[in-house]
C-alpha cells in the first residue's frame, strides 16, 4: 500500500455528533424562522385582537377596542386604535391611544412606547377613580408621587410615552387638573457599584394644576433608586412661572 493509501485512510472522519448538532441547530433555526413569518400574519387576524382583548380584559378590567394590529420592524408588536371606556362613566373614554408598541428586549428590559395617550381620570366618589386600573394616578399631582407607582414595572419595562395628556375630573365632570401634550419615559442606569437606578425624564407642554395656575413648557429630570428615593436632576419652567419649592430626595413615606 503506498504512503498516500495510507494518508487517505487515516483522514478523521466527521463526527457523527458534531454533523448531528449542525443538523438540530438548523432545524431550530427553520422552525424559528416560520414562527416568526407565521407571527407576522397572525397578529393582523380578528383572531388575534380579540385574543388580545380577552387577555387584556383579565388583567386590567378594561373593556377596549383595537382598530388594527401588526408586527413593526424590527420584529414588535403594534397596536393601533387602542380605546376603552371608564366603568361607570361610560360615555368618557378612560385611555385612548393612537399606538401601542412592544419590543421585546434580547438582553434588556421590554420597552413599551405609546404614542398619542390620552388618559381621563374620573372621581368616583369615595376616593375612589375611574377607571380603576388607573386609580393610583388619580391623586398624583407632584413628581415625587410618580416614583412609587412605576415600582410595579420598572424593573422589566422600560416606558415611553410620546405625546400624552391626562385630564383629572371631579364627580360632575368638571376639570380638576390636566396634564397635556407631554413626554415621559423611564429607564434603568447601571452604576459602578453595580447598583441600578432609574433614569425619568418628563416635559411637559401645559400642566394646569388645581386652583387653574398653567405652567408651560416644564421639563424634569430625576433618578429613582430601589427604595423610591428621586433624586432630582433637573427642573425648568421655561415660562417662568414660580416653582413649588421642594427636596432634593423624598423617600417612601415622608
């Protein structure tokens, strides 16, 4: 047998398990294919918003309607035409928003953008808002009242509201206070002591408080830590309307 007879049979053969791992991943990879090209059709069926709605139902209480839902690039979901109606005052919109977008975050956190939210807050009476999901913000009137209530979500979501406006009525549907044409969005900050705070961010465009004093163009700026303490960054009232003096950190509770 010559040398290069013997070269040739002695080559390493592939290993079986190796072209079997090659095979197994390929494979993930075609069904994960079809199950995003499945998932962009089916989230547009009738199927799917009213699977949606059901679900949204369970978790909120509210009853809605979707005008249409899509996949957006580069692979989140849509929803356009959100609108639904406050418990016991059904003629008036709870939230209505013009688009609802969800990413998923591939190492981070899911971020939620909604765009053109309009939210209205209804006294119920008994200290109690319509709707009810959103009854935590019925008694919110300064920033330090905001770091308790994103403590539910923050830590998986990161928000981001483009365009919003909250209006706060009184039992016989008279303006309390409103927030309009604002932007807000929180997100988390990794410090070097391996420590994470959150970063807020709002401007607002009007905010009438109680009483009927409007302040415009007002922009904030703070971090919450774990424990609910806001640090504040930043604060102008670009219409120089006087600022209620407050602390530079308010914790929970005082």
């Amino acid at each position: 047998m010559s040398k290069s007879d013997n070269s040739e049979s002695s080559s390493p053969k592939p290993s079986g398990k190796r072209g079997g791992l090659h095979g197994l991943l390929t494979g993930l990879f075609v069904i994960f294919a079809i199950l995003l090209v499945a998932g962009f059709f089916v989230v547009r069926t009738t199927g799917f918003r009213k699977w949606l709605l059901v679900n949204i139902e369970k978790q909120t209480g509210l009853v809605a309607s979707i005008e249409k839902t899509r996949i957006g690039w580069p692979y989140g979901l849509v929803i356009e035409g959100f609108k639904s109606q406050s418990g016991e005052t059904g003629d008036v919109p709870g939230i209505v928003v013009d688009e609802i977008r969800i990413d998923p975050g591939i190492g981070s956190k899911t971020l939620v953008t909604l765009t053109g939210c309009n939210l209205t807050l209804a006294n119920a009476g008994d200290e109690q808002w319509e709707p009810a999901f959103f009854a935590d913000l019925g008694d919110v009137r300064e920033i330090s009242q905001i770091a308790p209530l994103t403590e539910r979500f923050r830590r998986n979501i990161r928000l981001k509201v483009i365009r919003g406006a909250v209006l706060w009525l009184d039992k016989a549907g008279n303006r309390i206070a409103a927030a309009s044409d604002f932007d807000f969005n929180i997100e988390p900050v990794s410090l070097s002591n391996g420590r994470t705070v959150y970063y807020s961010y709002l401007f607002a465009r009007e905010l009438v408080k109680e009483g009927g004093d409007v302040r415009r163009n007002v922009r904030v700026e703070w971090f919450t830590t774990e424990d609910d303490k806001v640090i504040e960054i930043n604060h102008e009232d670009k219409d120089g309307f006087p600022l209620p003096a407050r602390k530079k950190q308010h914790g929970r509770g005082k």
